[in-house]
C-alpha cells in the first residue's frame, strides 16, 4: 500500500488539530501475498450494504451514550470478527505522519493518543495492520464487519466503552473522505482503520477500509 489518506482540516478539536495536514504513513504492503502468491486469499472487503445509511448518516442508528470522561485505551475487543488487541499510543513522525504500531507485533493496534480518547466527546482514530510478512495481522477481518456490530475499549480508568457499528467502507486513497473520517463529531465516535481496496503487486493496497461507530454503552 502507498499510504493512509490525510485527515482532513475540520478534524474534531484543538486536540486533534495538529492533524489537520497529516498523511498516515502505510500499515501495510501486501508483501506476505506477494511472497506466498497468495491473492486469492487477500482479506475481506466490505459490501455496498454495509456503508452509512440515510440523508442524515444516522438513520437506523442505536441512541448514542452519555460522552465518557478522557482516560487513555488499553485493549480494543470487536467479537464478530476475534479481534482482542492491546493498543498503543500512537504521534506523528518527524516528516508530520501518524506512526504505526510495530509490523513485526501482528496483534497490537494503535490510536492516535494527542487526540480524543475512545468515548469522550469527539472522534477517536484506531489504526492496525491487515498483514505483514508473515500472514494476516490484527485487522484482516476487518472488512468482513457488519453493521450493528460491538466493538468494547478497556480504558486505563478501569470503565469499558461500547460502540456500535454504523458502516464499514472501502475508499480509494485518491477518494478518501478526510473530513467524514476525521472531521468533527459532537457525540464520541470512534473510527477503526487499516489497509483495504484494490490490491496491486507493484504498489500494495490502493485504498483504506474505514469503521465508522459511536458510544452506544460503557461499563
């Protein structure tokens, strides 16, 4: 893959302002498909019927919960597709991009930890791999979610936030939509990210699956 989209200029608040301008650098390249010839298995991309629903982008949506107070995520769980994954904070590299977790740890996420934490108020990011050299990583699935679907974040003040599954679409990097995915939110929100679209052996990835979810619970 060549890269992740910029976030775009109306990204939530002050705190997440200095992404404003920012390109995501890749979080993944195909290399285990093309090493293994392994295409036919390349992972799950989301349908058409998946994507938001409604003029209003909330038409069919659960009540969204009361915004939680900042405390930073441990562990993110999406049980319909076996993702149970500790997060890292993620900053910006000296070239301005959103650093990555590790390749090598396929089974850890990161989240953009100078911006809004998953379930206060605002638009939390999360981004993982799909793969690396050696087979699929954290968020291979990712693409096969449904709608409706729960994702659970631990958080260090020992509380659980619960989101609720909105849609689940593919953009190519040329088409991305900064300012849906990045952009504002007046409820929390959370958005999951990895690699995704069409996949060529001379450059990767050519776009992003993006989970668009927001606060339906916490515990």
């Amino acid at each position: 893959m060549r890269g992740f989209p910029r976030f775009g200029s109306g990204v939530r608040d002050p705190a997440n302002a200095a992404m404003a301008a920012v390109t995501v650098f890749a979080l993944c390249s195909g290399v285990w498909l093309l090493r293994d010839g392994a295409e036919t298995h390349a992972p799950p991309q989301p349908s058409a019927a998946q994507a938001r629903a409604g003029l209003d982008g909330r038409a069919g949506e659960r009540p969204a919960a009361p915004a939680l107070p900042p405390a930073p995520p441990d562990r993110i769980r999406i049980p319909a597709i076996g993702v149970n994954a500790p997060l890292t904070g993620l900053g910006l590299t000296k070239t301005g991009s959103l650093d990555v977790p590790p390749a090598a740890e396929k089974n850890l996420a990161g989240w953009y930890e100078a911006g809004t934490t998953p379930g206060e108020r605002g638009t939390a990011i999360v981004a993982g791999h799909v793969d690396n050299a050696d087979g699929p990583a954290v968020f291979y699935d990712l693409g096969a979610l449904a709608r409706g679907s729960t994702i659970e974040v631990d958080r260090r003040d020992g509380g659980v936030a619960v989101f609720t599954v909105d849609a689940v679409e593919v953009h190519a990097a040329k088409d991305f939509p900064d300012e849906r995915v990045y952009g504002a939110a007046d409820r929390p929100e959370l958005r999951v990210i990895t690699c995704g679209g069409t996949y060529s052996r001379g450059t990767g990835y050519q776009g992003n699956v993006v989970v668009f979810a927001h606060l339906t619970g916490s515990r």
